[in-house]
C-alpha cells in the first residue's frame, strides 16, 4: 500500500474517532444535566440525543468498514480505496448526524435559556434562619 493512502485511511480512522467521543460525551453531558430544564427543551436534547447515537453508530459501522476493506484489498491484492462505497457512506452519515446533533443541541440550549429566562429567580444558597428573643 502507498504511503499517502495509509495516511488517508490513519487520518479517516482518526477523524472517525474523534466523532464518536465528542458525540458520546455531549450525550453524556447533556443526559447529566437533562433533569434540570423544562420540558418543552427536553424533546430538543431527546432530539439531539438520537442524532448523536446515529452518529456514534456509523461511526462504528465507518471503523468496521475501513477494516474489512483494508483486509479484503490485502486478499485480492488491489490497492485500497478511500472512497469506496462500504467506507464513505457510513462516513459521511456519521459527519451529517453529528452536525444536526450539534444544531439541535444549541437549540435546546437556547430554548432552555429563555425558559429559564422567564422565570422567577429563586434564591440560590442556604439561608439562615436567626430567631430573636
């Protein structure tokens, strides 16, 4: 296999990994978080849930993929391809969801905010309760 073809699939390996973190630790966050905003937000982060776990799963299905093709091209002995149908799909729909994860998480932020924006402040902190004689 050529150098820049090995680094094109080290780089789409890597690219593929990063995704699935940063998409598995918004989850993360925003499940830890979720109990505390309004319900009109929650179908937003719900929302945005889903799209993230889409991007997670074809994000393993790309990893899967780079794989098997590496390994077939080996067998058959071709020379790998990048673009391949099996690699680029999954790819690009990993790219695709966790943009729309990302929008949807900004807008449940901003539905969260002015929610919360509407409401009374409550006061925050412990009181003391001093009784006089």
């Amino acid at each position: 296999m050529e150098k820049a073809t090995e680094k094109a699939f080290d780089f789409a390996a890597d690219l593929t990994k990063q995704l699935i973190t940063l998409a598995a630790g918004i989850i993360t966050v925003t499940l830890t978080f979720s109990t505390d905003v309004p319900d009109l937000s929650r179908k937003w982060a719900f929302a945005a849930w889903v799209a993230f776990l889409t991007s997670v799963v074809c994000g393993i299905l790309t990893l899967m993929n780079l794989t098997g093709h590496l390994q077939l091209s080996q067998k058959n002995n071709i020379e790998p391809n990048i673009y391949a149908t099996k690699i680029a799909r999954p790819s690009q729909l990993q790219i695709f969801a966790f943009l729309i994860g990302v929008a949807l998480t900004m807008q449940f932020g901003c539905v969260s905010l002015r929610s919360n924006a509407k409401k009374p402040k409550e006061a925050s902190g412990f009181t003391v309760n001093l009784y006089l004689r």
